[in-house]
C-alpha cells in the first residue's frame, strides 16, 4: 500500500531558517512495517538529508521519541497499521530543534542529573565478600520505575514541562523514584528535598499524558503520586502496599 | 580544530567503556567518554538474559566448570589464560554490578537469582546448571544504567555524540583520536596518554541481524586501516532465535525458562542433535540444526523458520517427561520475559502465551576483532607485542575468551571483567607515562576522506549501496560456508567498495548532524569488515565453531588451533582500486589450562 508522511523539517545550514513542512509518499508499504524503517526509507532512498536520532530500532535504546499524528511515541515501536496512512511526524515539544526531528537533550539530561541519579550507599559492604540481601518484594517496588530508557516522550508531553522548562519533569521523578524506593539505598532524603523545591514534583499537575506517552508502558503518573507522598512524609517508608505494584504491562 | 587532553580517552560508553571509566578514574586518572550515541543509547541495553557467574546461589557451582563450558562452547579455540579470568573475576565483578546498586532479581533467601542458559552445564558437562544472574530480561539495560550513574555519581568527563574517525599514532604508540562533534561537524583532536577502544560490534554487516543500526564496526576498522592486525574475524555468532523476518532477539533465556524449538510436525528435534542439552546446546549448534531442518523441509509451513515454543502447556509437558518436579504458568512467563511477551505482541502481534513464536538465525555476535591480552592492551602480531597506548575492550575485543563462539551471558561478563581490567592497568599507566606530542596536522587524511564522502555527486546512495552488502554477506558468508561461493562474495564487496569510492551519492552538504554523511562513512567501515570476514573465512580450511564449511566438514585441531590475523597489505588507509589483505596464521592458542588439566584438551563436542 501507499503512505504518505508528513513531515516537519527544519534545515538550519541550508540557508533556510524557518521550519517547514514536507511531504514524501512511499509505495510497497506493508502494514508491519515500522515507522522508523519507513522514516528510512524515505533518508536512502528519496532524501539523504532527511535528520533524525534512531539506534536500536526495537525499543530499548529510547533514541527515537517523535511526534506522531500529534503523540509522543518511539518511531521504532509503532507500526503502520498502529498510525494509518497518512502520517504526519515532528520533534518532541518543548525542547530546542537542532535539525529535522533531532532536538537538543541537554536540558532533559541536567534535570536527570539534578535528582542524584545514582546508587548511594556508603556501608562497608557485607563481610561474607557477598551481595546485600534484598528480599524479591522490595526489589519489586522498584522493578516498574527501573525499567526507563530516557527516552523524554513522557517530559515532552507535559503542558506543565512546555510551560516551564525548569520543571525537572516525569522523567527526572520516575528516575528519583528508582532510587528513594529502593530499600538498600541511603540518599532517599536528599532527593526528597530536592523535589520538594518549586521545579520538583509539585508543578505536576496530575494532567496525565505522561503515562499513556511511555512507550515502556511505565506508570509514571502513580510513581510521581508516590514520591510527593513521600515528601509530605518525610520518608519513603510506609507509602506503598506492594502488593498493589504493577510489575509490568 | 580545538584539542583536548586527558590521561586517558575510552572510546565507546557500553558496558566495556563505562566500566573501564569507572575504574580508571577510581584509580586517579583524568578520563574522557567519547561516544557517538549518547551513553544510555549503546547496545549493552539491548542484551536481555543475563550475566554468567558462578555464584552457585541456587545450586553448586564453581568458577572451573565455567571455564569448561567457555573452552568447549568455543570449540577449543578460546585462549585459556583469558577464560580463567573470564570465569574467576565473574564473580567479584557481578557482586561489585551489585554494590553498585544494580536491581538484579532475588532469591528466596534474598541472594542474586539465577537461571539457566545454553551452553552452561556443572560438573564438566553433566546437566545444565542455573549461572546466568538477571533482572527479569533486561538484564543489559540494568548493566549500562547502573554504570552510567556511577560514572555520573563519579564525576566522568563525557563527550556524548562525539563519532571517532581515526587513530593518532607517533613514536611507535597510539597519542590520540581524531573526532567529528555531530551536532556541528566540527574536527576535534583527543590527545591521551591511553586510549581504550570499546566501539561494540558489527552486525550490520548481514542482512537479518539483531544488532542496532549504530553497530557498523567503527573502531576495528579504524584501527585496521592504521595497519593493525584484526583476529579471528571469520568467527561470527548467529544466535538461533530471532525473531523471523526482523532479526529481533528473543532471548535464550525463553529456553533456559523451559521453551522448546519444534519443526513442522511439532517435533522437538534439539533432541537429535544434542541428546543430552537439547535446545540448551551452544548457539553455533542449534542455529546449524535450524537450518538444517529447514534445509530438509521441516521448516514451519515448508518455509524458512521453526517455532520456540513458551506455552506453559508446552513447557509443562516436557518438564513432566523430564522428570522435573518444578511447573511455570503464564503469570510467571509474563513476569520474566516482560520484554520478549513486548517484543512478541509489538512486532508480531502474537502473544508467545497463547502461540509459538517463529524465529530463525540472526546475525548476533563478533567472537573476533582488536587482538588484547588479559589485560586489555593490544597486541600486534603472534608473538604478542603490546602496541603502547592503546587498549581495547568489550565485543570490538578479540581477547579471546570466546574462541570460536560465544556462550550466551558471557559477553555482559566479558565487558565488565575485561572493562575492569583494562580500566585499572590504564590508571597505573598513566601515573608513569607521560604525553609523547601529537604529531602535525594529525586529522588531515581523515578530513579528506571525509571532504570527498561530502562531495560525493556519483549515483550510488549509501543505503542502497548497504543494502547489497548486507545481502550477498548473508547469502555467501552466513551460517555455511563454501569456497566458491565465498570467492563470489568477496568479489561483489571489492566491486561495492570500487563503487563507494567512485560512484557514491550524498545529498546532505550540510556541518548540523549530517547523517547523510555519517551513514556513509559508516558503511566504508562495513565494507572493510566484510572483506576481513570473508577474506579470513576462506583462509581458514576446517570447521570449527561459528565457522562452519561445507568443504572442510571437521574441525583439524593439528593444523589449526591458531588464530587468524588479518590485516592491510597497502599500508594505505583508503584505498582506491584493489586493496590486498595478508593472513597470518602462526598465532598459536593459550592452552595453560589443559596442561594442567586433559580435561581441557579439545575433544569432539556433544550436548
Ligand atoms: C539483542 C541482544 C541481546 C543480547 N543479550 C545478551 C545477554 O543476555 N547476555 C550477554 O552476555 N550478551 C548479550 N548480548 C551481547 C552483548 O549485549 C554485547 O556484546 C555487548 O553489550 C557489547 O557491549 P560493548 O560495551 O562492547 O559495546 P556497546 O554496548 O555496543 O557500545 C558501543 C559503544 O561504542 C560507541 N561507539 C561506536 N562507534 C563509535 C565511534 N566511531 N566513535 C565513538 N563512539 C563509538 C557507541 O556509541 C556505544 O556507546 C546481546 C546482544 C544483543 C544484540
Ligand atoms: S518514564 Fe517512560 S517515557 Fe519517560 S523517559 Fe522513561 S521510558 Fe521514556
Ligand atoms: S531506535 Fe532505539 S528505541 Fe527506537
């Protein structure tokens, strides 16, 4: 079958500075296909100029968030019979575009840096030479939130991340997340303080399109619920029935 | 041109390159990532069963009996002296992945959980045993976040989308790399004391392959072009179960779980070609009666794919006939397979618990490439002559800890036990080295490759170009091989790469992110790798592992329990026309192992 994509090009150093919009038909198109194997098509074989990140093409790498038909989502996991045929594709919002659908990631990654992204832990480690302990039910209040790629489709959905761009954002939280609840880590009150402050949790405003923009099907929405809890506690302790933890979806 | 200088510059941020920063910068040095994708991108993220170790939390286990299944599984070409530290420091490296904060799952006693994995067995064969330690199947994913944080958490210096295109060598040592800054197209100069090559592999030399895109063997062919010998690259992994059509892997771990592979008529014929490990038998095996089921026929349908089997009914009622007390249903399928259940669902729209998933071979794993030494400095030539300055580590390695074939969960094991290693012998090399001088205009040869890839008006697209590449390798250097057949590919590579170089076409003049150009370029660094493989698989006249010929049907462990080298006979980095390579056969196996222990010694290999 025949798709027609279009998209939005910005092309800097070719004289023209203003963004636009082009249009590429492809034949032969069969409903299986992925987006970005399509994209591609378009680069080798109609317009080598055609820019735009990809790595992995299966979902992993989170090098590929784009626009599509107005939704956040990994042009490597859709499919054409996800999108139709006629597909219009654009950056992801709120973030400067360097070229085509390549935008610069440098803000999204300070606001990770911000939240202490990292394992803290200064005990002397076990006298065995072994592993900590940890029990499978308190890994698993953190198995849903470790499962980021940073791919930023949640941030850039945000109204409130377009409306503000030093709001730290969905991803920045589920990443805090990761750390403050998980039991064998001792940073838990920093990170709370730190999202406690004006551009922390609290200019989210629970609108929702984070979660459905995840293409990790992760439950950002309820994890960021859960980390200002723990912030009105003072303490992860306590927030969460583990029971009610969906491991995946 | 702006020049940076560092003690140490690594090459790569997967699993190899972030654990070499790590240590290197643990251990004082002032060390740079350069990297083309950003960090969290690297294909590390994408390995999905496990990390082998010997832990033994589950079952008795020894760090010994690992390197005997790493010596077998290679089919006795892996140096010994590298497997012992591949299985020994397993342990401590996945304990300190631990410390480091790594969610791995549990035991029911809170230890690192553990399952089984092809090709990994206790007691020297005797049944399989539960080595591969994970967190669910996105065990790399775990690996390369929890190294990307402690490099932030430490302070690492990273240069992210920053692509190397070249090697600095002065005084008889490597002084630096030549860099293109992608969002500018700007040339930067990388002057280090040591500089780590950990660049991945290169799947995409074949059609159907697992790998990502970015896999295009930049870091061999870099350094290959600058005269160095790459190893073993005839040795290429097939991994048996991609899925069909995409290459997309499902994991090993599908079998480890209980998964079975079935022909046409539902036969589970792993039990034909190895009685005793079945569909657990060591990838280079099971791709090879894969493709002879479907060479008899016995493929799904009469066409070129078999079926892996998760069904809880199916792995039910062999674990029944097996004697096996242990049952799995679907909510203990969809908790450990979450991302083949995903990849399944997404890609297919078959959901693998209520229908088998079609798979065939896919072009997964490079057992070949920079020769090292255990401590991952590279060595030129058969008497292991270390070129100072440069290291290597991780897939683009030959170290050779994985001989002919790679077990699976032993590359994760690799990149962090070698990665490790060469982090710490980098720091102390750079406390007594010093800066040995750039030399003039170090980038100029590079520059002008890349001015004539830009300027390029001929009527070849790099993608088409690729896309033919990666058909005849598939058809003429895949899973079997033949003389005639392979003297045929190498032709088709030296008349593709004549076009390269005199009829390419690229549209993008631009500096921005010219992906255009970075395509291309990317696909002389193919063309280089796909004439090594071929050139090193005609060379080598036996079958051995991965490397299996029609014509030479055994494997000869008289003539050839060598490695190959192969390397540039021009001496010139680019060249036009044809472009001779030499094949040094002397480099004699480490056998240190069997001399201590016959059991070592190559035998006839059955599962
Ligand atoms: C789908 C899949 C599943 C797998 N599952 C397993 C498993 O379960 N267990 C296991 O042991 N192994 C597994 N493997 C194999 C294993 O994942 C890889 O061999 C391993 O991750 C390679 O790591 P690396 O650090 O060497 O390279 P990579 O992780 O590939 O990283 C390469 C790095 O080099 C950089 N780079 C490349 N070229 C350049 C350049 N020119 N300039 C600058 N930077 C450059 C890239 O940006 C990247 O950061 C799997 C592989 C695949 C494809
Ligand atoms: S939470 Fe989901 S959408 Fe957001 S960055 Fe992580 S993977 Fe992407
Ligand atoms: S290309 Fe890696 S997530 Fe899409």
């Amino acid at each position: 079958m025949e798709v027609t994509f279009r998209v939005r090009r910005y092309q800097p150093d070719s004289g023209n500075r203003k963004p636009y919009w082009q249009e590429f038909v492809l034949q032969d198109v069969e409903p299986t296909h992925r987006v970005l194997e399509m994209l591609h098509r378009v680069k080798w074989e109609q317009d080598g100029t055609l820019s735009f990140r990809r790595s992995c093409s299966s979902g992993i790498c989170g090098s590929d968030a784009m626009r599509i038909n107005g939704r956040n989502a990994l042009a490597c996991k859709l499919l054409i019979r996800d999108v139709g045929t006629k597909i219009q594709v654009e950056p992801i919002l709120g973030l400067p575009v360097i070229k085509d659908l390549i935008v610069d990631m440098e803000p999204f990654f300070e606001h990770y840096r911000q939240v202490m992204p990292y394992f803290v832990n200064n005990d002397p480690p076990p006298a065995d030479g072994r592993e900590r302990l940890q029990s499978q039910e308190d890994k698993d209040l953190i198995t849903d939130t470790t499962n980021c790629i940073l791919c930023a489709a949640c941030t850039t959905s945000c109204p409130s991340f377009w409306a503000n761009g030093q709001y730290v954002g969905p991803a920045a939280i589920v990443q805090a997340h990761r750390f403050i609840f998980d039991t064998r880590d001792h940073a838990a009150k920093t990170r709370i303080d730190t999202l406690a402050e004006p551009n922390g949790v609290w200019r989210c405003r629970t609108i929702y399109n984070c979660t459905p923009a995840c293409p990790r099907g992760i439950s950002v929405t309820r994890a960021i619920g859960e980390v200002k809890l723990a912030i009105r506690n003072g303490s992860p302790e306590g927030i969460i029935d583990p029971a009610t933890i969906p491991t995946h979806e | 041109m702006q020049t940076h200088q560092f003690d140490a510059v690594i090459v790569g941020a997967g699993g190899a390159g972030l654990m070499a920063a790590l240590y290197a910068s643990e251990g004082g040095a002032n060390v740079a990532v350069v990297s083309k994708l950003y960090p969290t991108r690297s294909h590390t993220g994408a390995a999905l069963g496990g990390i082998g170790a010997a832990l033994g939390n589950l079952e008795e286990d020894k760090p010994l009996w690992h390197m005997y299944d790493t010596v077998k599984g290679g089919d006795y070409l892996a140096d010994q002296d590298a497997v012992k530290v591949l299985a020994e420091e397993a342990v401590d490296s996945v304990i300190e992945l631990e410390r480091m904060g790594l969610p791995f799952d549990r035991t029911d006693d809170g230890r690192i959980s553990q399952r089984r994995f092809g090709g990994h067995t206790s007691n020297f064969g005797e049944k399989a045993v539960r080595r591969a330690c994970h967190s669910a199947d996105r065990t790399g994913h775990m690996i390369l976040q929890t190294l990307y944080q402690q490099c932030i958490k430490n302070k690492v210096r990273f240069f992210d989308e920053y692509q190397v295109v070249d090697v600095i060598m002065n005084q008889g040592a490597v002084v630096g790399t030549v860099a293109i800054q992608l969002g500018t197209g700007e040339f930067h100069l990388f002057h280090a004391k040591a500089t780590m090559f950990a660049t991945g592999g290169w799947g995409r030399v074949w059609q159907v392959t697992s790998n990502a895109h970015s896999l295009t063997g930049d870091g061999p062919a870099v350094l290959f072009r600058r005269g160095i010998p790459m190893q073993d690259m005839e040795f290429y992994q097939f991994h048996p179960t991609g899925l069909y059509g995409l290459g997309l892997l499902l994991t090993e771990g599908i079998r480890g779980e209980g998964g079975i592979l079935l022909n046409r008529s539902g036969e589970r014929f792993m039990e034909r070609y190895a009685p005793s490990i079945k569909d657990l038998a060591s990838r280079d095996v099971v791709s090879r009666s894969i493709y002879l089921e479907i060479r008899d026929g016995k493929g799904i349908g009469g066409q070129n794919y078999v079926h892996l089997d998760i069904r809880p009914e199916t792995v039910n009622r062999y674990l029944a006939e097996a004697g096996e007390s242990c049952r799995i249903d679907s909510a203990y399928i969809a908790k450990n397979l979450a991302e083949t259940l995903d990849t399944c669902r997404t890609y297919l729209g078959v959901d693998p618990l209520t229908e088998p998933m079609p798979v065939a071979p896919t072009a997964h794993y490079a057992m070949g490439g920079i020769p090292t030494n255990v401590d991952a400095e590279v060595v030129i030539d058969e008497n292991w002559t270390v070129l100072p300055g440069l290291y290597a580590a991780g897939e683009c390695a030959c170290v050779s800890c994985h001989g002919a074939n790679r077990l699976g969960t032993n590359s994760l094991v690799d990149l962090v036990v070698f990665g490790r290693r060469g982090g710490k012998v980098i720091a102390n090399y750079v406390k007594q080295a010093d800066f040995i001088p750039l030399p003039a205009n170090p980038a100029e040869q590079v520059q002008a490759e890349f001015n004539r890839i830009r300027a390029s008006r001929g009527s070849r697209r790099p993608g088409e170009l690729r896309k033919e590449m990666q058909h005849e390798m598939m058809d003429k250097i895949g899973v079997f091989r033949e003389e005639d057949h392979m003297r045929k590919g190498i032709d088709s590579v030296t008349s593709l790469r004549d076009r390269y170089m005199n009829d390419l076409h690229i549209d993008d003049q631009g500096s921005i992110f010219n992906t255009d150009m970075m395509e291309a370029w990317e696909l002389g660094c193919l063309l280089d790798i796909a004439h090594m493989t071929a050139e090193s698989a005609i060379n080598r006249k036996e079958s051995r592992g991965a490397h299996s010929r029609e014509d030479f049907k055994k494997r000869d462990d008289t003539n050839w329990m060598v490695h190959t080298l192969v390397s540039s006979e021009s001496g010139e980095p680019y060249p036009h026309g044809i472009h001779p390579l030499k094949i040094n056969s002397s480099k004699k196996v480490n056998r240190s192992l069997e001399e201590g222990d016959k059991r070592f010694a190559p035998k006839e290999r059955v599962y």
